[in-house]
C-alpha cells in the first residue's frame, strides 16, 4: 500500500511541516490543518527556552492529531544535541505521545548557511540510536555520508535541497537522485522547497517524503500555500508511482502525419 | 473570482488535455474524468480521415461535460488550417456544441520537431477571426509573435514548453515569463510538459493554463497521471495567488539564534 | 579548414563584438583589439544621428583591421530597417569598405526586452536580401522563423540567448540546438551572453559564432572581459570539433578497480 | 599576482590534468603538453601494481616539467589511503621530486558513483597532515566537511562537481559557491567537467582551480580538447577579475533610444 513508514510507523500524509516562524498560532493551526500533514516538526531548544514566538507554541497543536518530530535545530554539537533530543522525548511525553521516539536530528555550526555538520550528525546519530531513538538527521546531500547514517541504525535520511529558508528548490537534485538509488531507508528532502512544483519534483525523483516549513509560514497567504503544498507532494507521489514518458530529444505527433486533408477538405 | 475565462466563457479547471495517443477510449475516458479537465482537444483532421486511433474517437466523448476545443493538427499551411478549422466548426456542432467557436490553430510544416510556423499561424490567425472564431495559437515562446496575435484579435496565446510529446518541460521559461507579463489573453502553455511539477511551475509563473496530452497519454498508468495532473495544476494556481517566499542567497533560520541551550540542558 | 565563412567572405575569429557602451574610444579599441575579433557591429541610426556616446565612433576604429558590420538598432518597422541598412551600405563604402554589403538586421518594436518582430524582421530581410544585402537578422531562437529567413536568402540567422544586456546567458538552448541542426547558414549566437563560461557553451553547441557586446564593454575590465571572450569562443570551438565525452548518469574510474594494493603495501 | 598557490608552491596554470584513460603514452604526453598544465595527478596504487594500462606510466611523463601529485585511487578506506599516500612520496622522490610532500587524498568505497566516504576522509587527512603531507582531499561538495578539512590543516579542498568520468559537468554549484567564499585554502573543482565551458564556468565562480581527466582522455581527439580545457581555465580565471556584468530581468540598449532616424532617413 501506498503509505510512508518511518520506524514501524506508518502516516498516510507524505508532507511534514514545521511549527516556526508564523506570524501567529492561529495561522500555524490553519496552514497545518490544510496541507493535510500528520507530521510536525518543532524546535525542542526553542520551546524549552520559550524563544520569540515559540511561547506556548508546544501546546498551540492537537497532538492527538499530528505526530511530533522533536528538533535539535540551535544546537552546534554533537553533545547539544543529544541532551536536546533527550528533552525532545520527555516533551513529547508530556503531551501526550508516549511512545515517540523520534528525533530530527540537526547539528548546525555553521550561522550563515546553516548546514550541519557530517561529523557531529553521525556521531549524535550513532549514541540515539544506543538510547533508542528513531534518528531523522538533516544532512547535505552526501550519498556516502547517508549510507553511513543508515548504517548506524537512522530510521530515514533528510538531505537538504538547499539552505534552509532560501526557497532555492533543489539545487542538489543529482545527488538525492543517487541517495534515492542507493537508501533503503525513508529519504526526506528537507529545507530549500520554495514552491509546489519543487515539492512535486523531489517526489517524483522517488523522495518518500518532504519538510516544509518557510515556504509555508512566509508565503503572503499561508493557508492557501499550505493546501497547495499537500496537493503537489500528493501529485508528485502518485507521479511517481503513475510512469512519467520518457524524455525524448524530438517531439512525437499526436497521431500518425499519415493520410491527407486535400481529400476531405477540398 | 478564480476561474478562467477564454472568449468569454469560464472554466472551473485551469488543464486542457488531449485526446491522442491513448490505447483505447476506455483509458481515455478514465484518464480525462480523473484530471478533472473542462477542456479537450480533438484534431479534427485525424477524426474526418478517420486517421488509425482516431475512428469514432469524436464520440467516444460526452461533449455535455467536456467543452470541445477543435484544433487544426496535421496542417502544414495557412490554408490548410483555415479550411481545418471550418470543418472543426461543422463538427462542434454536429457533436452538440451549438456556439462553439473556439479552434486551437496549429500551422505545422516541421516533421521532426513539430514547431509552429509563426508566419503561417499569423496570417490564418487573422483571417480566423474574422471568420468569427475563438482563436487559440500554438506559438512557439516569441513574446513579439504574441503580441502580434493578440492584436488581430487571438483569445489566447498558447507558447510550447518545448517540443510536443518530447517530455523536456518547459525550456522556454525566460519567454514564457515575458509573454505572461506582457499579454493580456490568457497564457496556456502548451506541448513539453512531462512531469506535475512542470505543470504546476507553468502556473506558478502565472501562465493562465496548460494543455497536456503525452505525458498523460503515454504514462504507464494514464488516469493516475492524469489525476496528478489535475491536482498539480490546481496547486500550482493556488500557489501563485498565496505568493511564494522569495529566493534568498543564504539560510534563514525557523527562530532567533538566541538564547543558550546550556542552562536548560545541564 | 576552420574559418568562419558569412556571404562568401571568410573570417578567423568566430567572435564578433560591438561599439557600443563603452565609455570612452580607447577603451573600447583596447577590448576589441584584445578579443581577436574581425568583425565589429556599428549602430548606423545611432552614428547618423550623432546619438550620445556615438559621436566619431565610426571613424575611432580601423576598419582596413575590422570587418563592418551596420546594424538597424533603433528601427522598429520593417522600413525604418531597410532605409537604415540602405545608409549602412554608404557608410561602410564611406569609411573605405566599398564591397561591404553586410546588414545586421535589427527590427525591435519593444522597448522593455528589445526583442526582434519576427513578421517585419522577415519582410525587411526579404527586401534587403533583393537590394544585394548580405542579411544578418537578429531574431528570437525560433527554428521555423530562421527556416523561413534561410529561404528568403540570409546570409545567416542571428538567434537571442536571451534579452540584450541581460547577462542571463543562453536561455534559449533547446531551440538554438533545433536551429544549428536544421540550418544551412552559419548560426550566430547573439545576445545574452555574459561570461565566457556562456560564450563556450554557445560554440560546444555548434553555433558558427557569437556576437558580444554588453559583456566586455560594461564588465568592470573590458579588456581582459575581451580577452577572456576570445579564448573561450577559441576553446569552445576547439572543443566542438575535438567531440566531448558522452554524459553518463554514473561515474566512470580512471582505470580498472583491479589489483590488490594490500600486497603491495603491507 | 595571479598566481595559484599551494602549499607555499606557487603554479602559473589552474588546470591540473591526470595520467588516466589515455589509450597510450604519445597520446597522454601531447594532451599533456597541450593542455599548458603545471600539475599532473597518477594514481600511485595503479602504478605500483603495473595495473593494466599504468605500466611504466609514471616513467613516461618528464617530472622536470610537471609537478606531482600522487593520488590514492582505489583506496577504500582511510588506512589503506594512508599507506598508499606514503607510497606516493616514495614515488615522488624515486621520480626526482625530493620535496614533494603532496597527495590528493581519495577515500572511496563506493563502487558505482566513485564518491568519497567523508568520515574516513577526515581521519585520513589529520594523519596525513601530522606526518608532513601537504594534502589535497577529493570531496562531495560540503561546505561543512570543507571547513572541517581546513581546520584540521588541509592543503585545499578539492570539492566534486559530479560524479568522476560523468561528464555531468557542475551540478553541486550552489554548494560550491558556499565553499568558495567561506575557504580559505584553494578550492579545486575536481570530478564531473565534461566541457571547457563548465571549467570556465567553475573559474567564474571563483575557483582556484580545477582538475581534469577524462574529458580530456576521452574525447574524441585529446590534444586538442587539452589545449580547449586550458584555454578556457584561462579564460574563465580572467573574467573573475575582469568581473562580470550583472544579471538582470530586462534588456538593456546599446544606446539611448532617443532621436528620430525619420529626420536623417527621409
């Protein structure tokens, strides 16, 4: 069946969304609820320190509804984020999802660009795993680093399609391609989806799953970019499963350029 | 409101598609009710010579749902397309469309790559309405032939992606942006589209419409790609009314960097 | 042998440049002396009229060094260009060319993009073409407009890369791939182009030549742009005829993956 | 001056070449010689086990005139690296070259996309650098992993620009940029260049330099593609100091469009 597994669990919805930077709850809720997502990520560090705009943010959601994905996004450690990925299962225990285990894991050094660091990612990677987390680490779109993730035990890989927030699309699509081939884990792409079409591109590249959040909570109507992200992440899949033609160098005719209108016209 | 009006006739859907290239009209007809089209062309050339794949393809139709969009495939000249189109006109109405006077005009000397003549299409364009027809032309991605077109009066501009049938997408994006700025006809693009997320790129420029046959057609599984289609488009249109984030050089972050994890996590 | 052959005359370089936007003579005798070019393109209308930054401008260079080639930029109908090529012809013989007949054919009606009309660029050509002219149209990269300019006898066709100035390289590639496959003429890259990167390209594509101004007179060195120009056109033709690799989807190693370096090593 | 250097050596070309895929030695001394480049990569493990095609390879090149840089292809992991790195400075040394210390660090464990393993790179580098090397890893392109190598005291960086031999030419660009401004040791494009146009292009971007095999190897007449390659790098490092025009939406005249041709022409 057509369903997204990550860790023994299965989700109908292939589009996760994330939790920060909506100008309010109210239009969190909305956009959440129209892209059809049953996956949010949200920002542990964040919520714990009550940071700008993630006051209360934890309880703002139904989390009878949604799944949580506790993120280790601040943190530019491996050690960090372990203890935030700790944090992230006791929060997501006390509101209410005792058997989540996730963690999306971000080791982030780097202020500019904010692209994690392979090194620290795989060695947090590999000490959750121990402690038995379901590891979703954001990465650059390394296929060897990827294969070492699975490797350790990560219940999916989420390479990144560019920076994070910069709605570039994929700028890394020969490399997802390869990640894609090779995983046998879930493949995530994670930070740089600016538009649908580029959510139904990933898709369609055979992605098992994409997270959005800026182009999301930033589009000048939310809601509206919300319903249309789940629609092209939907399309995309079933694009995918449907058998796209084949690239080809000229163009086909509609029917053979057989038989003459002379004939019948004149 | 957000429909689409062409000659002053309004569509809830924003995709045209084809009736070429099916296997059987069964596929077909399933292929078009998932796209949930308004639209469909026919090439009234193939139907009166009864071309192989096009015999009784004309009534395999329910023309009560779908608004018939004549089109004057397989003609090389001006000429030949004008008369095409009349006979196009005839068989509306035979088929039940009293007031159909819409014709997609295609003026296609090129066997190889099926490209639009621009001076052909000009000349049968401006005699077409003044025959009264809603002129539709497939254009090659010229944003001065555009313009031209809409001054004799066409009721649309239809610019290709890239070749019919070869699946490239949309290889003219930088044209198609100039045409969609400048017209003020609704923009439907037209042949190349392969994938959702090509078609839903098209909307997300602003284009007013697409028109896919191929890529549904020929998919491995048509009405599933055809269903794909449908709903990229829509999320395509509804992304550019929500007003997509724009492109920034480097990464934003969900949150503020401040605050430390540290006296939290310890 | 490897020259460029336009209307029977032969040239070494395949890259041709412009006089215009330079800011002052020396510096743009600098560039095109730098670039290796030997034919250069002078806005008669502009150099008739005296406009501002053109005064002299005919006379600064050495055309028994430059091949001239008068273009009609400023023409916006089919009449204004040919009366323009007409005064072109006089020039050229003025400042000693006497057997130039030559014609870049320039008929832009749109101030925005500067883009070619192709219904008056085909009629003025066709009346140039029988006045004697060596026709050079610029047109927008249609293949079946350049089939058409080829069948009314130019010289060459001149497709865009994209908007003049832009600096947005070749925008336009699948087309202009169609149209140095299907022509018969030399096929002149003009427009667009921005770095010698671009100008390669052009040339691994198969194109004959390519016009640059924009890009060496307003880079911030035009002359070392120049050079720069010169070499990549050079390169990029070399590469044509030395036939690139295939792309293949995967890598490929520099040798066998055969042999044990454990017995050598340890 | 305009001179690369690593390493504390200083080398006027940009462009290093390798020894690989010749189909003989004339062969691979006229690319060579023709392509104007200072550094020339063997791979050491190839050569010491007479693999097919390396015999006597690295006596047939005139290290008078090239600078060495051993490389440890076929090397799966960091330990098997190290060993044949050190072999490599045996070579160096038995060819002549007493002081070269270099070695392009190649990790690979991946058979089909030949890409390298970050994690055993890195541990093989900060050997390699306490025992005197002056190293140069070949790596995917991640700014994060770049930066990991310099602090642990890299040579270079040597980031791919898709895989080996694939002639896919720069797909990991916005990845590439991000290096480029952040490095602070030369950034080498190595991997995946098919054209001279895609190594101009890497010279534009800012490059330090790039590295070259196959497509000089195996093009369809090598000497010539070398001189091409060479050309180009050239080409392309002058335009990043010549400084490119920017990038804009419209066009942009030549000149003012101002004054009458009607006035002149009538």
């Amino acid at each position: 069946e057509n369903l997204l597994e990550i860790a023994g669990r299965q989700f109908q919805s292939r589009l996760m969304t994330g939790s920060g930077k909506y100008t309010d709850f109210d239009r969190m809720r909305q956009s959440i609820a129209a892209s059809g997502c049953q996956i949010v990520t949200v920002a542990v560090r964040r919520v714990q320190t009550n940071a700008p705009g993630h006051e209360g943010l934890a309880e703002a959601l139904d989390w009878s509804k949604q799944w949580m994905l506790p993120n280790t996004a601040g943190c530019k450690t491996a050690e960090e984020a372990i203890r935030v990925a700790r944090l992230g299962r006791e929060m997501a225990k006390l509101l209410g999802q005792e058997d989540n285990n996730f963690v999306k894991l971000e080791v982030i050094p780097d202020p500019h660009y904010l692209l994690p660091d392979p090194i620290g990612t795989l060695e947090a990677a590999g000490q959750l795993v121990k402690e038995g987390f379901a590891v979703l680490p954001y990465i650059n779109a390394d296929p060897m680093l990827a294969r070492r993730l699975e490797d350790v035990g990560c219940a999916t890989v989420m390479p990144l399609g560019s920076p994070i927030g910069s709605g570039q699309g994929i700028q890394t699509a020969a490399n997802i391609r390869i990640i894609i081939e090779s995983a046998k884990v879930p493949v995530v792409v994670d930070a740089g989806i600016g538009t649908p079409s580029e959510a139904a591109q990933a898709m369609e590249m055979g992605a098992d799953a994409v997270l959005i959040n800026s182009a999301i909570a930033l589009a000048q109507n939310p809601p509206v970019m919300a319903k249309a992200m789940g629609m092209a992440v939907e399309a995309g899949r079933l694009a995918y499963l449907a058998g796209r033609i084949p690239v080809k160098e000229r163009a086909s005719a509609s029917s053979p350029q057989t038989g003459t209108i002379a004939s019948t016209v004149s």
